[in-house]
C-alpha cells in the first residue's frame, strides 16, 4: 500500500474512497461530518472518486435496475438517509463515470468546490432523482456554486480531467481498494503503511481508529448550533441532525418544525423523510 502524501501540517491525513452513486457512501453523510465537526482539527480528507468496474458503464438491462432500485430503498430504510430507488425504474443512469468526470471539472477549481459538488450530485440524485449525466444539470449545480461557468465546461472535456479521475482509479488500485465506501487513515510518521477500513461502521468505530493513529486522547470539539450547523452545509438531513446531535428523529422533527413555524428554515420532504436548510430571503 502506499504511503501518505502530505497535503496539510494536520497530524492524520485521511483518504476517502466514494462511489457517488453507492448509496452507503450516501448513508455515511451523517457520520463524516460529525467526524469532521468533532475532530476536523486533527486530520483532513482526500477524496477518491472510485467505483467498480462493473458500474462505470451500466448495463440497460431492466434486472440489473431492479437490483439497484432495491439496494437503494434498503439503505435508505436502514440508514435513514432518504433515496429514491425508483430513479432506476424512470430514469436510470447509464454512464456514471461522467459523474465522476464533473465532480473532477469542479475541484479544477479548488479542492472545497469539488466536495460542494459531490455533495450536489448526491442531493440530486438520491433525493431529486435527476440524470446528473446531463451538461443542463451539472452546469446547474456549478451555477448554485458559483463556479466559474466557462472554467467547469471547459474542463469537463479536457484530457486533464479525465486524468485526474483515472489517477483516483490508479490510487484505488494501489491501495487494494474494491468497494465502497471505505477509509484508509494515515498518521504523520511518513514510514507507516495506511490502516484500512471498509463500508459503514458506527461512529465510535472511526473516533477509535482516529485516536489509534494519534497514538493520543482525542479533545472534541464544541458543535455548533443547529442554526449555524444549516448555514456551514446548507441542505442538511433528519437523520444527520439526529447523529451529530445524537437526538432521536422524532425529537429532531419536532425541533426542526418549531424553528420551522418561526419561519428560520425550510423543509423539503424527500421519500423516506425531511431535509431542512435555512429559510432563504
């Protein structure tokens, strides 16, 4: 396995293997960005777009649909983060891998903007059920991320950027990794093989892990409010709320229509639950 490429002075540096339209990767919202609110000031994240072979080119055969219609209200129902199955029975994506090419137009730009946009795609997809394939809806979501429009269409057809996804592909080859979603934790000793974990763990499981790579006890950080919580990431779930704030749904629900009916947020109800941002002027 390879060894750590510095990007930061923080003391772990941490590679995230995703799948954009893996709907595990979807379900560890909640868990990153409490990971990243408690203890971001100890690692940063490298994302790598990956997906196994067999979903870059997507058969249109109605049963492998059915497969992924079912996987997708699985997880859904399991996690908690609402997505909408039924996209692959109305409107099935056939060339994902122009997914990942977008997402690669974008952090061009820098690397903030291409998690903006991954996040984006995500909403898109698992709740909206838009073909984010189609030029018209990625240069939408560029839009609302005030990309520089030329920019991101010039690089979405560029060589370079089909490289730099190919590199990611390289670097899941490398690290031996063949499914999603799955971390690979290094510490600041250059010598020190990563340590890998895949799919989807409880929370304590990666604070645990965290604090191993330190080799020290890990100080958490203050969360923020919920009000200020919307503002950081804009369109937030039920279900992240309810980790991060380790509320039961219900009570979230309840919270979040109180500050509804003050008029400070807005709620969009999705298939299997709400998502909340704040009320826009």
């Amino acid at each position: 396995m390879r060894k750590r490429e510095k990007f930061t002075s923080k003391p772990v540096e941490l590679y995230y293997f995703i799948d954009p339209i893996n709907p595990e990767c979807w379900s560890l919202e909640p868990i990153l960005k409490k990971l990243t609110l408690e203890y971001g000031g100890y690692f940063s994240i490298v994302r790598v777009l990956t997906s196994r072979l067999s979903h870059l080119n997507l058969s249109s055969q109605r049963s492998s649909h059915l497969a992924l219609w079912q996987r997708w209200e699985e997880v859904a129902l399991q996690s908690g983060m609402s997505c909408d199955g039924t996209l692959w029975l109305e409107n099935p994506i056939l060339e994902p891998y122009k997914i990942s090419i977008a997402i690669k137009a974008a952090t061009m730009q820098n690397r903030r903007a291409g998690a903006e946009f991954l996040r984006k795609i995500q909403e898109a997809l698992f709740i909206e059920k838009k073909d984010v394939t189609l030029p018209k809806n990625l240069l939408a979501i560029a839009k609302e991320l005030n990309l520089d429009e030329s920019e991101f269409l010039k690089d979405l057809a560029s060589d370079a950027t089909a490289k730099a996804f190919q590199n990611d592909l390289d670097i899941s080859a490398e690290m031996f990794v063949e499914e999603t979603p799955a971390f690979v934790f290094f510490n600041n000793q250059p010598e020190d093989e990563g340590l890998k974990i895949t799919g989807v763990y409880s929370y304590g499981v990666y604070e645990q892990i965290l604090q191993e790579c330190l080799g020290t006890p890990l100080n958490k950080a203050e969360l923020p409010t919920i009000l200020d919580f919307l503002k950081r990431y804009d369109l937030v779930a039920s279900q992240e709320i309810s980790v991060i704030y380790q509320m039961d749904v219900t009570q979230v629900n309840k919270r979040m229509h109180e500050l509804l009916l003050a008029q400070k947020v807005e709620k969009i109800t999705a298939k299997h639950g709400y998502f909340w941002r704040l009320k826009r002027l």
